[in-house]
C-alpha cells in the first residue's frame, strides 16, 4: 500500500471524514489489486474494496503507526475479499461471469472488454493467491519487486520467482507460444 | 530481456477502465460511515490501563528511590542482598552462646552453661 501522512491518519483517526476521503482515494489502486487478485473479478473487487474502507473506518483507532497502515489495511482487504468468496460460495445463486459482463461505456468496447477481462480471469484462475497478487501489482500497478516483497511480507527474490511463474502459467494458459529460450538470446 | 520478462497486458482490469469508479467508492464508503460513527478511539479500558501503567511507573520509581536511600544510608536497614552481620563463634564451630560469652565482658551463668553444652536436655 503506498505510504500514508501521520497528520492525516490522525485527522481520520479523530473523526475527520475528509482526511478519510484522502486516505481512500491515495488506497484505492492497491487495494482493488489486492482484492482482485482474491476475488477476481472487477465488480466484485469494488465491493470488497468498499467494504474494507468501511472495516477501515470503524478499526483506525487500532492503527497508532502510520508506517504500518498499509499492511494492516491489506490485511483487512485480504480478510474482506475471502470473507466474500466464501458467501459467494454459499449463495451461487448468480452466476459470477453474468455480473463480469456488466460495465459502463459503450456496448462494443464493453464487449470487447469484457471478453478479454473472461479471458484473463479464467487464466488467472490457475494461479496462486500470492502469485495473483504478485502479478496484478508489479504489471498492473507498475510496483518494483522491492514494494512488493514489503507489502506482502516475501523477499524480494520470491516475489520475482512469484512473477515468472504466474507469467509463464498465465501464458500457457491464454495459448501463448512459448518462444524458445536459444531464439530470445540471439 | 527474455520472453518471461515481458509484462503481461492486464490493462482490461485497470480500475480506471471504469472513470466513474474511483468517485463511486468514495461516495459509497462515505455514505456508508453514517453520521454518528466515529474511528474507534482507544477504549475507556485501554485509557485506564495506560493510566495505571504511568501511575505503576512513577511509584515504583519512588519507591526504588527509597529503598536505595535506606540502604546506602550509614546505619541504615540492611538490604535482602547484604550478607548478615557475622555471628560471633559461627567460624570456631562451637555454639552461638559460647562465641557470644567470649565476646562480652561478663561471665555467663550457671544456667546458661548448661543449656548450652547440653541444649537444654537431662
């Protein structure tokens, strides 16, 4: 989670819902990657990210170190988007990829999108929570391996070893070829 | 760069795919905090423990104060660490009272002889 100011965590934490407007539009990225990568699929991503803010809201008064809010609030996003999964799970009375499709803009680019994002999700689906994370941060959301490994408690070389194997298992499963590792050298 | 060093295109979930999103959150959230709630502050308990500890410090600093003015005061008590005072006779290995008889000017009793060889049996 990108660093948050101490003042405005303290203005929050004393009821100033401005500075918590601020704190939520500087979390918002991050934490809907890190939803995402959990709940994977957009829709569903911005309610677990509505509902870690509000979880968020209600607990800052157990969050004295701004140095630390960024793992403790990814850890209220984590506990949210598995908490969702698991009613989903229970409830299956709609079908996930009917609320994917649904998306503002025009229909074709809608479409079009949406088809895409299917595919991607249903790749994403073979990956690992950690390896979802991984890959949503430093390809979506331009982290360096260095960021990552802090946010997600792993070093620095696990998380490079966490993309190469989302990205080769996410090539391999939207049918990319594979080039061959002599033709890259040449 | 090698092919597994390529980013993989995952623009299609980009949350600003959506531009109204960001705004929808954050009207939402802020809906959702209702007027009457408030962070949790640290609860009354949690006050009165910090309280107590800043009460626990500060009197157990006076009391250390204390107890090490008494103890480094000439004549003072003698602190639990300190070896006793030397019992007079302990190092001939005779008891107490004799140690305590050659020490003092007068001369014990009669009776108090005999209860000291014989520990005050037949």
């Amino acid at each position: 989670m990108p660093p948050i100011d101490r003042a405005l965590l303290d203005a929050a934490r004393q009821g100033d819902r401005t500075a918590f407007a601020q704190i939520v539009r500087g979390q918002f990225r991050v934490a809907f990657s890190t939803a995402l990568s959990i709940v994977q699929n957009p829709t569903d991503a911005e309610d677990v990210v509505q509902d870690a803010f509000v979880r968020c809201w209600q607990r800052l008064g157990q969050c004295e170190n701004s140095a630390a809010f960024g793992g403790w609030f990814r850890t209220i996003v984590r506990s949210v988007a598995h908490n969702h999964l698991e009613r989903e799970r229970v409830r299956a009375t709609e079908s996930i990829d009917s609320v994917r499709t649904a998306a503002a803009g025009s229909p074709a680019v809608d479409l079009e999108r949406a088809e895409l994002r299917t595919r991607l999700s249903d790749a994403m689906r073979g990956l690992t929570d950690v390896q979802r994370e991984v890959l949503l941060l430093f390809d979506l959301e331009g982290f360096r391996h260095a960021e990552i490994a802090e946010l997600i408690g792993v070093s620095e070389g696990m998380s490079r070893r966490h993309l190469l194997n989302a990205r080769q298992r996410m090539r391999t499963a939207l049918g990319e070829p594979e080039p061959l590792k002599t033709k890259e050298k040449e | 760069m090698t092919h597994d060093d390529e980013r993989i295109d995952l623009s299609a979930f980009d949350p600003e795919n959506d531009p109204d999103r960001l705004e929808r959150v954050v009207a939402n959230v802020m809906d959702r905090l209702g007027p009457g709630i408030v962070p949790d502050s640290p609860s009354f308990l949690q006050e009165f423990e910090s309280l107590v500890a800043r009460r626990h410090r500060s009197i157990a600093v006076a009391a250390g104060i204390v107890l090490i003015a008494a103890v480094s005061w000439p004549g003072g008590v003698r602190a639990p660490w300190e070896p006793a005072e030397p019992q007079v006779g302990a190092g001939l290995e005779v008891p107490v009272s004799w140690g305590t008889w050659l020490a003092a000017d007068e001369n014990p009793s009669a009776e108090e002889v005999f209860f000291a060889t014989t520990g005050g049996g037949e």
